[in-house]
C-alpha cells in the first residue's frame, strides 16, 4: 500500500510538472511568434527545441523539419559574421543574437535573427564608391594609402622591398581632345584590364587621377625585381588600343621609389616615386626612373605638391 500510494504521489508531481511545461511551453509560442524578427530555442547542447513563424518564412523550413536539428546546421560563423542557410541554398548575412533562459527549469538558449543582406549589400556598394574609381573600378587614392601603410608593415615584418610606382601617361591628351572623352573613357578601361592581368595577386594598382596611376609591388626581394615587374607593366601600356574600329597608342613615364633604400614611410616613397616620374616625363619621355638614380639636383629639381 505504501508503495502504491508513492507512486500515485510521484505520477501526480509528475503530471503538475508536465501541465507547468506544457504552460510555459504555450506561453513561449505565444510571446516568440508575437515577435517580428526570428527567433530559435536551443537547449544546452545547441540542438533546437522550438523556432517561431518568421524563422520558417526567413529559413524556409517548418518547425517539424528543424527541431533536433543542431543549430549549426542552420547558422554558421564565418571571420566573426553569421551566415544562414535557405532551403533554396541562398546565403543569408544575418544579425544574431543570443541570451540565455531557463525553460522548465532547464537552461536554454534563445537566438534572435534578423536577416541583414540588403543592408550589407548596401554597405557594399557604398564602399565601393568610397574607395573605388568610378570609371575603371580600381582602388582611388584613399584605398591605395590604406594598403601602402599595410604593405610596408608587412614589409618590415618580413625584411622584404616594397616598390611604389606613380604612372603618367603620354599622349593621352590628345586622344581625348581629338577623339573625344568617351573613347579616351574607354581607353582607361582596357588600360585598367590589362594592369590589373599583368601585376600580381598581392600587388595594388590605383587610379590617382585623370592619366596618372600608382602601383604597389609587394614581396620584392630585390629593386631589380621591381624594376623587371615595372618594365613589364610599361611593355603593356604601350601595346596599341583599339577602340571603335581605330588603334591608338598610348605611352607611360614611370617612376619608382622602393623600401627600405628611398623611404620608411607612404608618403616619403609616394612623392620620391612622383620625383622620378616627373625626372623622366620632362628629361626621357616614356621610360622607367628610379629615385635612388637621380641626382641630389635632378631629385630636387623634380620636386612637386602631391
């Protein structure tokens, strides 16, 4: 008889338990599916109990298809941004949050999820027009400065010689004022394609401005290497252009200022590279000049206002 009237007593505590969770089971869909954004409850172990309406319309997936299923499966982290997964294999950039509760006595879990690719792809954009040249889509001054002082800590790190050439193109004056500026557009354009093709991955190549260029050759281990890459890229400049149904040459001065041997800091090797430049537009048309060749008065008689 004691016996049966324990187990009568732990069948009741049992039953009171289980009416309590399923309340506070209603409870939570009831509050959950009242919220905008999607909400997820996984347990302790990551595996989820419970997702409300806006998750399944943001994810794809019903509630039956998703409970048991581990959270990663569904979220993932990727460089510190979450990233969900659609049944239809879209990626999500998404906002996550994530708090602790207690369900039933029991420590959950809750992520709140806000799908964010619209904004991202408009942070994106506008990045784009920040720091990219409109016409050739290549980096413009601000995003060039950023990676030269990045390049020459890697650099310095790595005892390697790092090269900053500042391109002016000749003969592109005349293009414009007798064909037109759309065809000198479209001259730049190809000009973009073929510098980008020839420079390496690691290496940056940036519209300063109107004909001029600058480029960053990373991971030298020597000026002579510089000098090779700068050659080629010049050889590539200077291959005819053909544009509506014409060909039209361009030619390039080039000059050169490397790390460590002509400067330490991005803007020191930037002007010395645009001393060189401006030595060889007015004394050698067309040819690649090294600051360290130049005299201490050609070096100074080529000094200008970046």
């Amino acid at each position: 008889m004691l016996a049966l009237l324990n187990f009568s007593f732990a069948l009741s505590i049992y039953l009171l338990d289980l009416r309590r969770t399923h309340r506070e089971l209603d409870l939570i869909d009831s509050i959950i599916n009242r919220v905008a954004a999607g909400v997820l409850v996984a347990d302790k172990w990551g595996n989820i109990l419970r997702v409300n309406q806006p998750m399944e319309s943001l994810f794809g997936y019903s509630e039956s298809e998703l409970v048991g299923h581990p959270v990663g499966s569904l979220i993932r982290e990727e460089a510190g941004e979450r990233f969900g997964s659609h049944r239809d294999g879209r990626q999500l950039h998404c906002s996550v949050e994530v708090s602790q509760a207690q369900l039933g006595g029991r420590p959950v879990q809750v992520y709140t999820v806000v799908d964010v690719s619209d904004e991202r792809k408009a942070r994106d954009r506008l990045s784009v027009l920040a720091y990219h040249d409109q016409l050739t889509g290549l980096p413009n001054r601000l995003l060039f400065d950023d990676r030269l002082k990045l390049e020459l800590n890697h650099a310095r790190r790595r005892n390697s010689v790092l090269a900053v050439l500042f391109i002016d193109l000749d003969r592109f004056k005349p293009i414009n004022d007798n064909c037109g500026h759309d065809v000198g557009d479209q001259v730049l354009r190809q000009l973009a394609l073929r510098m980008t093709a020839t420079l390496r991955n690691s290496d940056t190549v940036s519209r300063w401005g109107g004909d001029e260029f600058t480029v960053i050759l990373t991971d030298l281990e020597s000026v002579e290497d510089g000098i090779t890459l700068a050659n080629t890229l010049i050889g590539e400049i200077t291959k005819p252009y053909r544009v509506e149904g014409g060909t039209l040459e361009l030619g390039a001065s080039v000059g050169m200022a490397c790390y460590p041997v002509d400067g330490e800091s991005a803007a020191l090797l930037l002007q010395r590279a645009d001393q060189a430049m401006y030595w060889a537009k007015r004394n050698e048309t067309g040819t690649l000049a090294l600051f360290s060749g130049l005299t201490q008065a050609e070096q100074q008689e080529s000094s200008r206002e970046l």
